[in-house]
C-alpha cells in the first residue's frame, strides 16, 4: 500500500532563526524543535538534558497517600503481601520494580502473575482465591485492575485488600480498592496522564521513598526496568516518560540489571542500546515468556542477582521467542489467506477474523501484522476456555477503544485503549459483533485515517548532514510516540552506483545530490525500486539519518522510509 507523504509546515521564522542562534544549530534542526515546543534556550535544556528533578511529587496523584499508609500498615504488622502484574512486558518488568523494592522492607512478600490462557487479562478469581489460601490480605496490582469492579468486591468479601496501580481507562464505577492509582481517573489531577503501568510502579516507590526519607538511589535503580515498559508499551516519549527513558537507558547502558544484563548478552548486542533497540530485542524476548508458556520466567530472569542464573533464565526466554517467531509467522500466513479467500473481507473497512486453534500469546501481533498490511482497525480471535479472546490494534488518529465502547453489550470484558486492547466475548456473538464494529468503524473513520502515511519534518540538502548534524538529532532521543526520529525530504537526487537487492526485498543504495559526498543508504522493503532507479533519473527520498556501526566502524547512513522517481 503507498504511503502518503506529509510535510510539517512551520511558518514561525522568527522564533527558528533565534533558537538557531541560541543554540548555535542548523536552521532546520531549530525547526524541527520548534515544531515539537522547544522554543526557547531554557525548554531546550529542558529537552536536551532531561533531569530526574524535574519529575512529578507522586503524592499529585489521587489515593497515592491512602496507597502508602495501608503498605507502612501492611509492613509494620507483618502481613502477607502479594505484588501482581499482567504478563506482557509492562506487567512484567512492574511485578519485578515493585517487588524488588518493597522486598527490602519486608520478607512477607510474594509475587504472582495470572497464566494467560487459563486465566486470562487482569484481576482473575483464581489468583485471589490462591492469596486466600495464603493467608495474603494485601494485593497490589500492576498494569491492571481498573476495571476489575466484581473482582476486587470478591477479594473484599474475602477480607483482602486491593491497591490498584494502573494506566488504562477506567469504566464508568472504580473498583473498591483502598487505593486506585491511575492518572487516567477524571478526578485525578496528576500532571501527567500517559505514564506506562510500571511507572505508576515508580511512583509508589517513589513516595514510600519521600514518606520515609530514603536516597532516591533505592527507587532510582530500577529505571531500567521502567524505560524497557515504556518502550515497549508504546507511550508518549514527553513529559515523565521522555526523562525515565532517558535516564533507564543510561543505566541499561551502563549498569543494568543482572537479568536485563544477560538478556542484552544473549541477544547479541551489550552496549549502545537505543530505545529502538529495547522495543526490537529485549522485549520481544521479554514477552515470549507470557505468550508461549508463563510470563513468571520473565519476572523471575528479572529479579536474578547471581550472573550464572541470569544467563540460564535468559536462554530459556530466548528460546520460547524462536518459538513465538515460528508461531506468530504461522498465524499471520493463515489470516492473511483468509482475508484474501474472502471478497466481503476485502471490502470493508475493519478486519475481524477469527480460528479456534490460533495461539492466544501471538494474536496481538497478528493483529499488529494484519493493520501494518491493510491498514484498517484489526481484530483477531480464538478460542480460549469456550470463549472468543482476542486483541484489537488500530491505525493513527481512530478511537478504538470508544469504537469498542459501542458493543460493549456484546462483550464479557474488553480493556485497552486508542490504539490497542483485548476483549472477549461468547462464540455466538462472533457474527454480531463483526457486524456492529463494521457500522460503527465505517460510520465514524475518515478516508484519510484509512491512508498510510510517512510524516516529514523538513526539507534539506544532503550537504547539510555532517556530523554535528547527526549529534544534535541523537540528543533529541529517545525517540518514539510523540518524539519520533526526525524524518526529512530531499529531492533531486541521483544514484552513485546501481541499485543492489538485499535479502529479497531491502534495497540498498549510493546516492548523492550534485556535488554532495556520497551516503550510503537502506530502504527496508523497498526492492520493487530497483529497476525503477536508473543513473539518469532524478528521484526524491524521505529518510531518517542514523550511524550504522559494523565491526567498531561508524558512518551515517540513510534509512529510507519512501522513494518517488521525478
């Protein structure tokens, strides 16, 4: 599918010229600040050097005191304490923070995550049941619980008490909790909305840290751990989560965590991550414990503090991902057969496609596949328990969680948010549902939600990257939602050499612009351009500029996200 090229457009020249000034940069390097609210010296400093003290009190957040008055309670009587958390990564990485830190006041602790295909998403009546059999009368509960009102009155009448720290939207009535922690609350007035679930388990470290006058470095060296959740749940890189990802991947970079150590050594690369890297390496690996057998093997790899142990929790993970490879790859080949087969799938606006035997630990990322291919609102279900399970994706700038909203009806549970969520429903409401999310998607998306596009930041010339260019762009990382890598636009350019296919269908090319110096460039994907490329066609590209590194040599290279031929 061809993506549409958009272009930024920012006509404040006064205000790029003075940061250029001020900052001594590129005029296109201060427009593209300036576009993203960097306008002056001081919001530069700000942007550039992200500093812990700038992060929120935590006692902002609503029920945050209740939260830490009921665990000094909980510690001081000695109570059993059970920290639970959803079995992605977010969960995972939350369940190991809060009970890593917490294990330090307290030997009355344990740990617990729900298996995903016996029990399921969130707050299940089997881990509660099993907290009773323990003699547990405190859950604290990451990632998840804010929807979970019939399980948490379950757990009351059971004489245990729920502190809810989670991220997503609440429904209409919250849970009886002692304490729900979820900045999304409407009568939560935290300054910062989109904090991933193992930020809000920050925050309650964090807190208990302050209440008991404690060096920050108690809390602080589980940044790590905190920026691996939020790249992998794809939040916001602004505000919080662009400091605790900036200052996570130093430590990872530096001093990481034992199991995170051995994960990076496993995974072949053991210096220079990026957050790019994190989202693409470790947590794939992170996640294929929860989606292939139970996500306790990626919590207990987190929590190792002897090297030898790590390295053996990490290959065991590394294998149940070569795993989730096979499987997912399986799936997606079935699903994308059976949209094609079908001429009504084909015509519509939404996807909803279902088989019983499909894995549930890998329908998310079909769905990722399925909306990446066809680029429409996705949901992709199996048969879990004699019910239909499935997870949901959508494209930018679409509502799916309100989209679900209207068939909530039709819906045992559902959860989630703008652009992703998990849902389950009865089998004989398949055909229903398919039918009302098709009304209300195609009643509500606009054509241009339905086009794929790639997002420009500016124009420039080739002759403008060096590498003070490059150094200034790498400082504005991490990048990701919100900070995405600059992507620029340059035209009337012409091969250095022909056109080289790599592994069936990148593209790999010389290119210059006039005089310019030759780069070195990649299109993933892009091999139908080959013979479209000629020496004596002009052509034009949208690119991001990255340093590849191969065997300790650094150069800058284009990665090319799109190619028009003049």
């Amino acid at each position: 599918m061809e993506k549409i090229w958009v272009q930024a457009v920012n006509e404040d020249f006064e205000t790029i010229n003075s940061l250029a000034q001020q900052l001594n940069i590129d005029q296109s390097l201060a427009e593209i600040l300036v576009k993203r609210g960097v306008c002056s010296f001081d919001t530069a400093k700000d942007y550039f050097r992200p500093s812990m003290a700038k992060l929120h009190d935590p006692f902002l957040m609503k029920d945050m005191d209740k939260a830490i008055g009921r665990i000094d309670l909980a510690i001081s009587q000695q109570e059993k304490i059970m920290v639970y958390g959803d079995y992605d990564v977010d969960g995972t990485t939350s369940v190991a923070l809060t009970y890593s830190f917490f294990s330090q006041f307290t030997d009355h602790i344990e740990y617990y995550i729900p298996d995903r295909h016996k029990e399921g998403y969130g707050i299940s009546t089997q881990g509660i049941d099993y907290a009773k059999s323990q003699g547990i009368s405190l859950i604290i509960a990451l990632d998840c619980g804010i929807k979970s009102v019939d399980k948490i009155a379950y757990a009351n009448d059971l004489g245990i008490d729920f502190i809810i720290c989670d991220h997503h939207l609440p429904g209409d009535e919250l849970p009886a909790a002692v304490a729900v922690l979820d900045p999304k609350r409407l009568d939560c007035s935290y300054p910062f909305k989109e904090l991933a679930g193992c930020g809000i388990g920050f925050k309650l470290a964090q807190a208990y840290s302050m209440v008991h006058q404690l060096p920050a470095a108690g809390y602080e060296q589980y940044l790590d751990l905190v920026m691996v959740s939020i790249g992998a749940d794809i939040v916001p890189i602004e505000d919080e989560n662009r400091i605790l990802a900036y200052h996570g991947l130093i430590k990872l970079n530096s001093n990481p965590g034992m199991g995170l150590k051995a994960l990076m050594k496993i995974s072949g690369k053991n210096k220079d991550y990026t957050l790019t890297d994190v989202i693409f390496s470790l947590a794939p690996r992170i996640n294929a414990a929860g989606r292939m057998d139970h996500a306790n093997q990626a919590v207990k790899m987190l929590l190792c503090t002897e090297d030898d142990m790590a390295l053996e929790q990490s290959e065991f993970i590394n294998l149940q991902n070569t795993d989730r490879k096979t499987t997912d790859h399986t799936i997606t080949a079935e699903a994308l057969a059976l949209i094609a087969g079908c001429d009504i799938l084909m015509q519509k606006k939404t996807t909803v496609v279902y088989h019983e035997s499909w894995n549930k630990g890998v329908i998310g990322i079909v769905a990722s596949r399925l909306t990446e291919k066809y680029f429409r609102p996705t949901i992709v279900l199996t048969l879990s328990n004699g019910l239909l399970t499935g997870s949901a994706r959508s494209v930018p700038g679409f509502d799916l969680y309100e989209a679900l909203l209207g068939c909530e009806d039709l819906l045992i549970q559902f959860g989630g948010h703008k652009f992703a969520a998990g849902l389950t429903m009865r089998p004989e409401n398949i055909d229903v549902f398919a039918d009302r999310f098709e009304k209300i998607v195609s009643s509500t998306i606009t054509e241009d939600m339905l086009s794929p596009k790639i997002k420009i930041d500016t124009e420039i010339e080739l002759a403008q990257i060096d590498g003070k260019f490059h150094r200034i762009i790498s400082q504005m990382a991490p990048f990701g939602p919100h900070n995405h890598a600059p992507v620029f636009v340059s035209h009337g350019l012409t091969l250095a050499g022909p056109a080289q296919v790599v592994a069936t269908k990148h593209l790999k090319l010389n290119i210059k612009q006039q005089n310019s110096v030759i780069f070195e460039s990649i299109g993933f994907g892009l091999a139908e351009f080959e013979t479209l490329l000629q020496p004596d066609k002009s052509f034009s590209i949208c690119y991001t500029i990255e340093e590849n590194i191969w065997r300790d040599q650094r150069r800058l290279q284009l990665n090319i996200k799109g190619i028009k031929i003049n």
